[in-house]
C-alpha cells in the first residue's frame, strides 16, 4: 500500500520550483514571450506560474504575424490568439479573435441584411475600395455612385441607374460594390440575377414564391443584373416586373438596373408578343424604369477576357 501512495505521489507532485524558475528564464529568451511579460507589470516569481500559458500566448502571437489569412491559421482556436488579460489585479486567459475574423464575422453580420440570388462570388463580395479607376470611361459612373451613397445616407430623395453598356465591362460589379457599401450601413439590399430570379420564381409555389417575389420587391436597394438576357413572357414582364417596379414607385425605393441594351433595345425586347398591346405594355415598363433611374452608358473594355 505504502508502494502504491509513493507512486501516486510521485505523478502527481507540484513542479519543483527551480524546474520552473529554469523553464521561465528559458522562455524569456524568446523575444515573443518577454514583450508580452514587460507588458504585464508583474514580478517574476508571479509570472512563472503561468509559464506554460504565456510561452502558448508568445507562440501564437508569432503565428499571427506571419499569418495570411484564416485559411492558414495555425492557433488553437481558429481566427484566435491566446492572449493574457489584466483583471482587478489578476492574471487571466482569454481568446481574442483576429482581424481576420473580426472580417469574417463582419461579412456575416452584413449578410443578414442581404438577399443575393445566382450572382457569382465575385459581385456579391465587391466592394468599393476595390473598384479599380484606371479606365477614364468609368469615372462618370463612379462619380455617380458615390453621390448616391452620400445623398442616400441623408435621407435626400434620389433615383436609382440604370446602366447599360458592352459585356465585361464590370457593370454589375460597380453597381453591387455600391449597395454592399450600403448593406454594411444597416440598408437591405437585394443582388438579382434577373434572369435566372424568374425561371426560379416560375419553379416555385406558394410561400417559397412569395418570400422570393417580396424581398425584391420591398428591399430598401434592389439590382435587377442583365434585364434583358430573360427569355420574354407576358408573365415576367406582366406578372414580375411590371408589379415589382409600380411597387418601389410607389414606395419611392431606389431600384437599379445592368443591361447590354440600352432602353430602345429593351422597349423592343419588351414589346415581344403579336398585339400591339404587347407594344404599350412595354412602353409602361420603360416609363416606370425611367422615372425610377438615371440613365448612363458604360462603354468599356471587356474585363472577362
């Protein structure tokens, strides 16, 4: 029995105090490690017992300065560092987050206030600090979007733009990057990619159609990206858009537009049918887009090349 306590004891003993003492003095060459100590304003023989967790402190935060990104974070916890806390003259440890995740948590947050429907990864991301200037033919639409966000921010009523122009020309991009930037203010947003919103809505019924129909309707900022790439119907044009567009009308809600055509071609496109009140129809859809936006052409190289 006697054996068997020695043992016991034995695995279980605290640290000899001199192992300790060794193994802080040893971190302390670890320029990682001393500064986080010289920011505490401890003594040492306070500091040695939490050696283990300082060195874990020291060694994420070097991760974290030769990190790139959340995909390539090294620490315990991920988009975390270790890190010591000072609280009513006591030392704690807690995990704070990365501006990597702080970024990640962000976009959340910011998704909550957005409905994107089939616009690729690259639009609903934009931003637009990343919109790049270096083509002169851009500058009179960029102009444009940043009076928007200024006067929309203020409450001053404004109209929304409808942009046409070449393929690739980073039309969608411009006009998302704008909205995004609103989205993240608190505004609810909606990216649409108009043509394939349509043959969706068509697949569906009842509160699935009615969820998908509404949020585009009533969002506070609403694109309708590539109006004119739709495969006409009297339904979508009748049905769905004519209805969504009296809507924000009505409700003066900024409603934006891309396009390759212009507002001829669209009228044209629009008046597709055998009467001639497909023809008026269509002229009641282009009046309703040209109360609800500026008109501007973006004429530029192609960017998808």
């Amino acid at each position: 029995m006697e054996k068997i306590e020695k043992i016991y004891k034995e695995k279980f003993k605290s640290p000899d105090i001199n192992d300790l003492k060794i193994e802080f003095f040893n971190a302390k060459k670890d320029k990682h490690f001393k500064k986080i100590i010289d920011s505490l304003k401890f003594n040492d023989d306070y500091l040695m017992k939490y050696t283990s967790k300082l060195k874990q402190c020291a060694k994420e935060k070097e991760n974290c300065e030769k990190c790139t990104g959340l995909n390539n974070c090294k620490n315990e916890v991920l988009g975390c560092v270790y890190s010591p806390v000072v609280l009513d003259d006591n030392l704690i440890f807690s995990h704070k987050i990365c501006k990597y995740k702080k970024t990640f948590l962000d976009d959340i947050e910011y998704l909550k206030n957005s409905y994107i429907f089939s616009v690729p990864k690259e639009i609903r991301n934009a931003k637009m600090k990343d919109i790049y200037t270096d083509d002169k033919n851009r500058i009179e639409v960029i102009k444009w979007l940043t009076t928007f966000i200024k006067k929309y921010k203020k409450g001053e009523p404004v109209k929304g733009l409808y942009l046409n122009g070449n393929f690739g020309s980073g039309k969608s991009y411009l006009i998302s990057a704008m909205i995004n930037e609103l989205i993240k203010s608190g505004y609810k947003g909606a990216l649409v990619y108009y043509p394939e919103f349509l043959r969706s809505l068509k697949a569906s019924f009842g509160k699935d159609f009615d969820e998908q129909f509404n949020y585009a309707k009533k969002a506070d900022l609403l694109l309708l990206d590539d109006i004119g790439a739709e495969n006409l119907t009297s339904w979508s044009r009748d049905e769905i858009l004519g209805p969504i567009l009296q809507y924000r009308m009505e409700e003066k809600l900024p409603c934006f537009f891309t396009s390759n055509l212009n507002l001829e071609e669209l009228e044209e496109h629009l008046s597709k049918g055998s009467s001639g009140a497909d023809f008026l129809k269509a002229k009641r859809i282009i009046e309703r887009i040209k109360y609800l936006t500026d008109d501007i052409s973006l004429i530029s190289k192609n960017n998808r090349n």
